[in-house]
C-alpha cells in the first residue's frame, strides 16, 4: 500500500506555529478548517472549490482582523445541509455545534434551503471551466481522450452516484455524451463496477489517492480540481482533455457539462455573514478563482 498524500492546510488563519497532530489512517481531519470557538464567521460550501476558497477566505480574514478566525467546512453538500438542520455534526468522537453564516453550494441545494426558510435568497457565485481526465504522471497506459475509458484494461475513478449524487451526475453525463460523440460505448457505466472504482464519501480528496495507489488509471473529474492536484502533487499526476485535442485544458464543446455554484446567507448571516458575501463578489476573488480555474457565470 502506498503513502497517504500530503495534503497542504488550508486555514483561514494560519496556526502553523501550533502543535499539530494526525494520523492519516484513523485521525485525519481535512475538510473542516479552522477554530470554530473563536471563529466569529463560518461558512459551509461543498468541496470541489475548496483550494478557491481557502484563499478567498484568507484575504477576507486579513482585511477584517474583528473576525478572528473563519470556520469553514467544504464536504459534499448534502452532509452540510444534514448538519445545518441538525445543528452541528460528529467528527468522530468530536461534536461541533457550528451554524454556518454563508452556505454555498450548487443552485438546486440552495433552493432546497429557501423551501425550508433556512435561506432567504441565493445568486450565482463562480462557474466551474467543465471537466478533464487525470492520470498518474506519465500516463502509463497512453490515455489520449475519453475515447480511452472504452479500452477494457482502463480502471476508472468516480465519485459515488449515492454520496455525491451532484457530482456523479455531472460525471457520467458528460462520460455519455463524448461517448455519442465519439461513436463508443461506455456500456460499463451502467454494468457491474468491476472496471469502475467509486469513491466512499469525498472524491476530492479519494480520486488522486486512487490513482496514486494505483487502484485506477484515470479519473473523471472537474478541471479546476484536476489543476489543483498537478500544482501540490508536482511530479505526481497529469491532465488529459476528454476530447483528446493535447492540452491539459478542458475541452470547450457543449458535451463537457459545466458546474454554477450559488451562494446565500443562513438567517440574517450574523454580524459578518453579508459583508463575506460582497467580498466574495468582488474583483479580488473573482482573480483568486480564476487562478484556481474557475469563472464568474458571466464571464
């Protein structure tokens, strides 16, 4: 079994003077970030934004010092609307009683919220770029193009189609259509999974650890999440388009299904809730995702 990727921390407040302690294979938080008893902000937002975020987070904190630290959890939405209307969730033996201030998520989640009166409104926050293959550095098996994935020798990676039914969906829609477009079958898709390695709870995390163990040879997954995994894994993993034009871009045809990602406040949003949503609106972080590959829906 090969090492656990080491993943870089994301706080909103750098801590990294403090004692840190882990375990990658019991004891291994990485998706939930920060203080939460000093924290006078949190914010809940599905994950496949988080390297964005991170940063957005970052610059907002060091403009608005008050806030003291940001607590932000960046799972698969569904578990954070769980814990929203929980009011809290379990990390192991670990409780936190953490209401968010700002919820971010794709629109359906966020209307979903609206019908329950948890959020008052939502509008459209960032755009992903569409989606792309990774394979492990090298490409051992030649991957050229989603044409690929029809070779029967090929593992694929994806997220699960019950635990992350957003991004699944987004997945093996776009799988289906550059298979109509290409003339082949991905017939496997819908098939006993032997060829298919589904993730268990948080593909963006488990899809590079799967190539890295080489328990699949290519994952579908969005581009800005791909390009997070080339730039703090160097050496490690490679993009290849669906389309097989070369680039480590994702291809621009209306097959390739792109993500919008709405925001909205919880309540009121406290104290720092609205102000956090202007500043996620404004041109600074507009130029933070873009760097993280993803755009403004009007962009």
């Amino acid at each position: 079994m090969s090492s656990p990727l080491d993943w870089p921390r994301e706080w909103a407040r750098d801590r990294s003077d403090r004692p840190v302690w882990f375990h990658a294979g019991s004891n291994l938080s990485l998706d939930f970030h920060g203080d939460p008893a000093a924290a006078r902000l949190a914010v809940f937002s599905d994950g496949n934004h988080h390297m964005a975020l991170a940063e957005a987070l970052q610059a907002f904190l060091a403009g608005q010092p008050a806030v003291r630290d940001i607590f932000y959890a960046t799972t698969p939405p569904a578990v954070l609307v769980q814990a929203l209307t929980a009011g809290g969730f379990s990390l192991g033996n670990l409780f936190l009683s953490v209401r968010p201030h700002v919820f971010i998520s794709p629109a359906p989640v966020l209307d979903a919220l609206v019908a329950t009166g948890q959020v008052a409104e939502h509008v459209p926050f960032m755009r992903s770029r569409g989606n792309v293959l990774l394979v492990r550095a090298g490409n051992p098996l030649g991957i050229a193009s989603a044409r690929d994935l029809a070779r029967p020798e090929v593992r694929l990676f994806l997220s699960n189609p019950q635990t992350e039914k957003a991004s699944y969906e987004v997945y093996a829609e776009t799988l289906a259509r550059f298979a109509r477009a290409f003339g082949v079958s991905f017939d496997f898709l819908a098939g006993p999974a032997a060829r298919i390695v589904y993730g268990e709870r948080i593909h963006h995390r488990e899809a590079p650890q799967a190539l890295h163990d080489d328990r699949a040879d290519a994952a579908v997954l969005y581009y800005h999440l791909a390009l997070r995994y080339t730039r703090i894994f160097p050496g490690c993993f490679e993009i290849v388009a669906l389309d097989g034009e070369g680039k480590a871009e994702p291809a621009t045809r209306t097959d390739n299904i792109v993500t919008a990602y709405h925001l909205g406040l919880v309540g009121d949003g406290g104290e720092w809730g609205a102000r956090l949503r202007d500043f996620l609106m404004t041109d600074t972080v507009t130029a933070v995702y873009r760097r993280h590959g993803l755009e403004r829906p009007d962009a």
